[in-house]
DNA sequence: ATAGGGTTAG
C-alpha cells in the first residue's frame, strides 16, 4: 500500500497501476491516490476511467479530478465535475478557484470566491492564493486590498505561500513597497519569497537593491534555485552590468548545480548583446543551442509551443542588441531564426527594417516592410471570415 | 494515508 501512494506520487503511474492491479483490499485512499497520480501526470482519460469505476469517494477523489480537468485545460469539465459533488467542502472550492484562475478566468476565479464566502464556506489557504492569483492577473487592486482582512478570518495570515503570493501581486499591481512591507513583515522567508522581490526589484529598475537582497539571501543561507537567478540576471541585465552577468551565470552554474534554461540564456544574451559584446552572445547561443533547443527544465506540461516560444526569446535578445549596436550581419541571422519560428510577429520584420535603415540599405528596410505587410493581410481576412459565420 | 496553492515569461 505505502508502494502505491509513493510511486502515485511520482507520476510512476505504471508501477502504482501494476500494484493496484494486484491489490486485494482497496480503499477509498488507494483508489484516490491512482486517480490523483493519473491526474497530475496529465493522464486525464485514466483518471476518469478509475473515477468512474471506484465504489466510495471522497472530498479528495473530487478534488483530484476537478485539478486534473483544471490543468489540462478542461474548465468545462471541471466545472461539471464541481456541480456533480455530493457535499461541497472548501477544497473543492479552493481547486475550482484555482483552474479558473490557471486557465485565464481570472474573474471567474473572483466571482467563485465571492460566491464561496457567501454560501459561508470558510476560506483556507489555497482558496487565497487562487484569489490573490487572479488579482494579479487583472490588476483587481480593490479585492487585492480587501484580502489582509479574510486572511485574519481564516487565521492564515503567517502563511509564507499567501504572503508570497502577495509579495508577487504588488509588484505587478506597481507597488513595490507594498511588496517591500509584505516581505519584512514574514517570519520564514523561504526561496520563492527572495525570488519573487529580487525580480520585482529588477522589473522596477532597482538592479544594485536586487543584489544586495541576493547577498542577503546569501548570508541568511537561503539556497538560490533557477528562478532566483532568472530575477538576478534580469537586475544585471537592466543595469548594464556586463562583468557581474558573467559571474553570477558561473556561479550559477558552477557553485549552485543549476544547468543554465533558455530563460538564462536570454538574460545573458541580453546583457552581452547591449553592451556591444554582439559575437560573444551568439556565440553563446550556437555553442549550447543544443540546450536552448530541447530545453533543459522542460516539464511534462511544457508544450512545443512553449519550447519554440522560449527559443524566440534568444534571438529576440540578439535581435534587440544588433538593432541597438547597428549590426547587420548578425541581426539578420536572428531575425531569419525569429521568422521560423514566429513568423506572426510583425514586430521582428520592423527590427530588422530599422537595423537596415541605419545602414542605409532602403532597398532591403523596405523588402522587410513589405513583408510584414502581407503578413498584416494575410492575417486579417483569415479572421474576419471567422468571426462573420458565427 | 489520498487533494487543492506561491516565484521566471520583454
């Protein structure tokens, strides 16, 4: 039994299947532990399957399957699932919140919270961070102020998952120093809590702050993951600081374990690039394109789409720097990749024009014009065809 | 015992 529940937790579904299979007594724990395993691997259709056939659920059986429909996409589905519960307990609740606001309904997400609360259901942490999830996302700064109140209520107010989400919506709703206060005022600021303020710090232009917060997190033996350094460089990025870029991505690497993502790659490609170090950043790019290619944290959820979008962001990087430096050479390089890859965004076609006008080759800034104006057309009647027959 | 949550994206 304990086999099951740790290979379920895995995603070691055909382990846990083979045990299952093999098991005399079930209950209602060992069935829920495969549906929940099958949901979070992305096997939605299984999870149904065994959902479906299972004699007794409970209010965690529902809540596996409203998250498994929430993370691949079905809202609709889990809504169905959500209706179909006997007895509705604040999880359930909480993972319904939560798909909406995972799946861009962030005000659907508001609206299922206000509707919790007033059927009474107390709000527990999840339900709070879905809630403040969708708050930022649309930048509901009036619900955003209104939450220090439930967390009172729902005594979770020492939460660092809350307040880290917190953290993260006054950055993005622009006020940093709210992010600031919620951050002093934590009592164990964990990894993503330093994260979260060091790119909030880089987005709003204090690089040398951003750093200083990175030594901090240092001394206070905090270890860094990928995404703090994410927020690192970006600070060295937006501040020009080309000698600590370099550092801080070898300390990365070399000091912390951590294989470098497209993500980081793009930082530096960033940093190198705008401060003229053109050769060097493409350098980086074709010596580990390898890497940047398949991605070195590629998730199970992380789509193609996602890897192409990613790679976009290298060469969207030298593109910027070849427009900055006036570097024609290379600029064209990144700008074919970028066609290849987003062929849809008009705005590589204007870089590469502008990089053109600079050196004065009208002939070829008007070529690039000229494309991206049949892409214009070609888009748009495409549309309007569609949105005419409904 | 089994579930749901927070930090990267130019």
């Amino acid at each position: 039994m304990t086999d099951i529940l740790g290979y379920a937790k895995k995603g070691m579904m055909v382990n846990a299947r083979e045990l299952f299979d093999d098991m005399v007594e079930r209950n209602v724990v060992s069935w829920t532990a495969m549906v929940a395993g099958y949901a979070n691997s992305g096997d939605i259709t299984s999870a149904k399957e065994l959902f479906d056939e299972m004699p007794v659920r409970n209010s965690v059986t529902w809540t596996a399957m409203i998250a498994g429909y929430g993370k691949c996409g079905d809202v609709i589905k889990a809504v169905e699932v959500f209706d179909q519960i006997p007895a509705c307990d604040h999880s359930a609740w909480a993972a319904m919140i939560t798909c909406y606001g995972h799946n861009g309904y962030a005000r659907e997400a508001i609206e299922m919270y206000k509707r919790m609360r007033k059927l009474n259901v107390k709000a527990d942490e999840v339900s709070l961070v879905g809630l403040i999830s969708a708050c930022t996302q649309i930048g509901d700064v009036e619900m955003g102020n209104s939450i220090a109140d439930q967390m009172e209520e729902s005594s979770c107010n020492q939460s660092p998952v809350v307040s880290n989400a917190l953290i993260h919506m006054h950055a993005k709703c622009g006020s940093i120093d709210g992010a600031l206060n919620e951050f002093k005022n934590m009592f164990e600021k964990d990894v993503v809590s330093y994260s979260a303020l060091i790119t909030a710090l880089a987005d709003h232009g204090r690089a040398n702050e951003a750093l200083e917060l990175f030594s901090r997190m240092q001394k206070d033996g905090v270890e860094p993951n990928q995404v703090t350094f994410v927020g690192v460089l970006n600070a060295c990025s937006h501040a020009g600081l080309v000698h600590e870029g370099r550092k801080y991505f070898e300390m990365m690497t070399n000091i912390h374990g951590i294989s470098p993502s497209t993500e980081h790659f793009a930082c530096m490609v960033d940093i190198l690039g705008r401060a003229g170090h053109i050769e060097e950043a493409y350098k980086l790019i074709t010596d580990n394109v390898g890497i940047i290619d398949t991605g070195v944290n590629s998730s199970s959820r992380a789509s193609q789409g996602l890897h192409r979008l990613r790679e976009g962001g290298v060469w969207g990087a030298l593109l910027g720097a070849c427009r900055v430096h006036g570097n024609v050479e290379l600029g064209e390089i990144a700008a074919k990749h970028l066609f290849e890859i987003e062929p849809e965004n008009t705005g590589n076609y204007l870089l590469l024009a502008s990089i053109y006008t600079s050196a004065n080759r009208w002939d070829d800034a008007a070529r690039m014009r000229k494309m991206m104006c049949e892409i214009g057309i070609q888009k748009s009647p495409g549309r309007s065809w569609v949105s005419n027959k409904d």
